[in-house]
C-alpha cells in the first residue's frame, strides 16, 4: 500500500469515527441544550469533511472532483466554526453576539464558491486541488484564527477543570495538547502544501482521526466523573437557585423544594398557574403547537422549565441560567421518570406514590464535592 492508497482509506476512518460521535450524542438525549446542538454540528460536519475528502480523492471526472473539493473545503469551514462556538459556549452561555462568527463564515463560503478553486490536477491516483492564492491564504487565516480562538478556551476550560479534579485535568490537558498539535501540523501540512501549490497530496480531513479519538477520550471517559459537572458548579456562582418544582403533565404537583429562608408559595397554585401559561401560548400562538416552555424570566428572575415525557422540572433562580444547569435537570428528570416508571403511567395524582422526588429536588442545593 502507497500513500496514495492510504489517503483514500484514511478520510473514510475519519468520516466514521465522526459519524459514531455524532450518533452517541443523539444516543444518549444531548440534542437540547446550545453546547449539545454545536459539539453534534461539529461533529457531523467533520464527518462530512472527511467523506468529500474520500469522494474528491477518488473521483471519476474533473468535474465531480471539483465539486467534491469545493464541498471538502466548505465542510472544513463549517467545521471550525461550529467547534468554536462549542467551546465558548460550553465554558460560557450562548449569546446573539457570536452569530457574528457565523457571518464571517458565510462570507468565507461564498468567496470559496466564486473565487477559490482554480483548478485540479491528478497525481498518480489522487486529485490535488488548486486553489487561487488570495482566496486560500483568507480561507487558512479564518480556519487558523477560529482554531486559534477554541484553543484558547479549552485552556479555560482547562483552568476551571484543574481546580475541582486532578484526575479530570489530565484529560483536558492531553486533549489541549492533541487539539494544539493538529491544528499546528494541519495548517503547516494543508496550509503550506495549499499555498506552494505543491504536487505532493495533502492529508486534509486525515489528522481530524486524531482530534476524534482526543474527544472520546476526553469527554466520553468511563469513570463517574464529567467534565461537564466540574464546569457546570464552575458556573452556578452566575445564579442562585431559590426553589425546585416537579409537576406531571395533567398539572399535579408531584413535590417542591426551597432555599432554607426563602418564601415559601402556594404550591398548588404554582403548579396550575404554570400549566395555565403553558396552555394559553399553544392556544394563542398555533406556531408553538407541539412545544413547551422553555423558561420565563421576570425581573433577575427566571423560571428554566425542562420537560420529560409525563413530568417536567422548573427551577426558579436568580441570575443567569447555563446549559450545563439544564443538562443537570434533564438527566435527573430522565433517572426520576426511569426509577417511577409504572407509576407515571398509572398515574392516580398521589405524589406519595412517586419515589426519589425529595432527593432530586434536593440535588439543586446540596453541592457533594467532586472528588
């Protein structure tokens, strides 16, 4: 086997690595939340990129290999930018003003598509783009400032993570350093092949393998401990968490709990109050039938609601709400509904009947240490 062989057989590695993380999110529910929707973006398009890679490596014709390269570039582009709104993001919350990330994307997509591919040449049994040489040195600055930007907040993420776990630090230190490393030797690689236009294949989506493998290492590991509850108590000092409310479907309060000294409300009122919003935003606004409320804020005041399939979980605190705070909910809703499963589907409106619902509510204000 020649490098031209392993060029071909390398991208499909890739592609299927990328595919199996994109298919592990949607496995395991992390579909909801701004982080969950990038890191699976990020993921597909990856994907993505190592397939027309394989497709513009072996393609028939001149003119399917430009396209594919076209595509392969594009994917690339997309690619770096969902990672980096994914690691803002995960270490902060989502904000209108990073749309303007994807501006400049677009921007860099549309000069590809008009002015970046010049040409392709064959060598030996592989394609070699030939890109006009303004618009690849552009493309090479946005993949390197973008990559640039998600390496500086994994070393945030890093600095969070080291002070709650040692154990967990290793893991974000060896995956900032592979993610360093590849950006480096892709864009000397890529880049500087791509520049000098030299007839020598470049790797492409190749060193995306390694990047795979760092992120299930590092974010799929197999011990209790997550990267994502070291970040999540990280950002708790954003709110203050006043009160926790369980409620099945029909709008039966299964049970509450409160901050020790905070006022305590008529539960029964709050639970029918809420299911009433609920019902006059589907039936005033047809466009949200099929929805659920996602949250309502009043004042420094906001109501996060996250909804299983009989139950759902509002929270009512003070500050700002995060996405790990809702990962939180969620995967406590989803163990709740798992362990009273045959009681939520006989449901008698009797909340005695209903077990671990103290427990869970209690979760929100009492912080066990991570190690």
């Amino acid at each position: 086997m020649d490098i031209y062989d392993l060029l071909r057989v390398l991208p499909l590695a890739s592609a299927a690595t990328w595919f199996v993380l994109a298919g592990l999110q949607v496995y395991r529910d992390r579909i909801h939340t701004w982080t969950e929707t990038f890191f699976l973006l990020s993921c597909i398009f990856a994907a993505l990129y190592a397939t027309w890679d394989f497709l513009f490596f072996t393609a028939g014709s001149i003119n399917f290999a430009k396209f594919a390269g076209l595509m392969s570039t594009s994917s690339a582009i997309v690619t770096s930018l969902f990672l980096l709104l994914f690691t803002v993001v995960y270490i902060d919350r989502m904000r209108r003003v990073y749309w303007s990330f994807g501006v400049v994307a677009i921007a860099v997509l549309v000069v590809l598509w008009f002015f970046g591919l010049e040409d392709v040449v064959q060598v030996g049994s592989l394609w070699i783009p030939v890109y006009n040489e303004v618009v690849f040195l552009v493309i090479i600055a946005y993949i390197g400032s973008y990559s640039l930007g998600g390496i500086v907040n994994l070393y945030r993420l890093h600095k969070i993570v080291r002070k709650a776990s040692p154990a967990l630090a290793a893991r974000t230190r060896g995956f900032l350093i592979v993610f360093a490393l590849v950006i480096v030797l892709g864009l000397g690689t890529n880049g500087a092949l791509g520049a000098l236009r030299s007839n020598v294949p470049p790797p492409f989506s190749t060193l995306a393998l390694v990047i795979a493998a760092a992120t299930i290492y590092t974010l799929y590991p197999g011990s209790t401990q997550r990267i994502s509850e070291a970040v999540r108590r990280f950002q708790s000092r954003r709110y203050s968490i006043k009160a926790s409310f369980l409620t099945f479907e029909d709008g039966t309060l299964i049970g509450s709990k409160a901050r020790p000294g905070e006022t305590v409300i008529d539960q029964d009122l709050f639970g029918a109050t809420l299911d009433v919003i609920q019902n006059f935003m589907r039936t005033s606004f047809p466009i949200l039938r099929g929805k659920s409320l996602s949250s309502i804020s009043h004042g420094t005041y906001t109501l996060v609601v996250e909804r299983a399939r009989h139950t759902y979980l509002t929270v009512v605190l003070e500050g700002e709400e995060t996405d790990q705070l809702r990962r939180q909910m969620r995967d406590l809703l989803l163990e709740f509904e798992t362990n009273n499963r045959a009681v939520l589907a006989q449901w008698r409106g009797m909340p005695a009947e209903a077990k671990g619902t103290d427990s869970m509510l209690s979760a929100f204000f009492a912080e066990a240490p991570l190690l």
